[in-house]
C-alpha cells in the first residue's frame, strides 16, 4: 500500500488522476493502474484497482475491481467485499487472519494471548476463502448506496438504481433494481444497445464526439459508423501506483 502524501496527490492530480483525499490520510495498492483522465474522489481501495479514462467513483469501498470506461459511481457504494468461510466453525475471521482482529493495549485479560495468537491456516496452507474479482463495463451508472457483490460481472451500458443488492452478473444495457437486484428494464432496445457495443464509442475520447447529438441515439450510431472509419480510438496516459514507490 502507498501512502498518499501531498506530493503524490499533486503528482497524480498533474498526470490526470483527480483525488480529493487530505494528505496522509489514506493509502492505495501499489498495484493499481488507472487511465488518464479519471477521479477516484474518496474512494476507499483495497487489493488492487483499475480503472479506465472518464470514470468517477465519488465514495465508498472497492476490494479487487475492474472499471471500464465512462463508468459514473455515486456516493457510498460498496464493490467486491469478499466473503468469510461459512463452513468452518465460525464466521469470524479471527480464525483466518495473521494480525489480531482489533489494534488496542495490554490491560485486559488474556492480551498477551490474544497478540500472540496465530490461527493454524497458516501452518498448514489452508485458505480461508478464494479471491473473486468485480469487473464493471464501460458507460456503467451505479447509484448511492449500491452493493456489488465479489466476482459479479456488470457488463457495458447497465444501470444500479440507487441501494441495490447485486449478487448476479447484470446484461448489457440492463437497469437492475431491489434486494436482490432485479432486471426491470432495459436502457435501449436490443437492435441500438447491440450496435453500441459493436462500435464500442467508448474508446473514444470527448471531443473525438464534439458535434453527435448525444440525445439522439439513431444519429450517434450513423456518426460513429463515421468516426469509427476515419478517427483512431483515443489512448490513454497510463498511471501506474508501483511507479510512486
């Protein structure tokens, strides 16, 4: 993990990765690459993260997850928790974790024990629980509040109405509400939502679109049948977190 001092917030800020943490107040994984320009705002990461040019989480919890492009995430939102072992003799993770559960003193019962206390999982190699990792599409919208659960696939174009509970991947172009999450429409009918992702308009940056009437989808697919012949697809500046070491 990298602490984010103040140099590095303005480094990053100068190389197009918009942060709005105080400094020293957070750290992110150093094996986190982002395309130039996003904002990762508040966001609090674990484990790694990538995530593509134009996308934006405002807050909340991201563990392990993969961000496409143009994806646009609100405040508190949850991604990629992992889960606890259900059929072991508990739930807590006390029994899988290397460090004592809680930071605290000496002046309790048992405090010696409990700093010295190493589950066997690591004497035997047991794992606790796999990885799972999230991957969001391109041109995603998640709401407040969401919660994504770890290894679900939201593909291109989906919607996550606000305080939704997604534990199954979401189709593209779907818009999913409820606990759990439910298909209760689609954004565009299948024959436009397909061509989109045939042309993948995303791979294009903003003013590569200046002039399409984006509220006209009919008239933005025959302007990108157009863009797609004559424009090559925009390349992003790369941040890499390893590189701030």
């Amino acid at each position: 993990m990298i602490p984010l001092t103040e140099d590095i917030i303005k480094k990053l800020n100068a190389e197009g990765v918009e942060t709005l943490y105080a400094p020293n107040t957070v750290t992110l994984p150093e094996d986190s690459i982002l395309e130039a320009p996003c904002g990762l705002k508040w966001m609090s990461i674990e484990r790694s993260i990538r995530m593509g040019a134009f996308s934006y989480a405002v807050s909340g919890y991201f563990h392990g997850v993969s961000i496409g492009r143009y994806v646009s995430i609100g405040e508190n939102v949850q991604v990629g928790r992992q889960d606890h072992p259900t059929h072991w003799l508990g739930t807590s993770p006390f029994q899988y974790l290397h460090d004592p559960l809680f930071t605290v003193g000496d002046n309790f019962n048992g405090a010696a024990e409990y700093k010295s206390f190493v589950p066997h999982v690591f004497e035997d190699n047991i794992e606790s629980t796999v990885f799972k990792p999230t991957e969001i599409g391109n041109d995603v919208w998640i709401g407040h509040g969401a919660y994504i659960r770890a290894g679900v696939k939201v593909h291109d174009g989906a919607i996550i109405a606000a305080h939704s509970v997604v534990v199954k991947d979401v189709p593209p172009y779907a818009v999913v509400a409820g606990n759990p999450a439910e298909i209760k429409k689609f954004r565009l009918p299948s024959d436009k939502f397909s061509k989109l992702r045939e042309l993948q308009w995303w791979n294009y940056a903003p003013w590569q679109l200046k002039g399409m009437k984006f509220n006209d989808v009919d008239s933005c697919i025959d302007a990108l049948h157009k863009i797609c012949e004559t424009e090559a697809p925009f390349t992003p500046s790369v941040v890499n977190l390893k590189d701030y070491q």
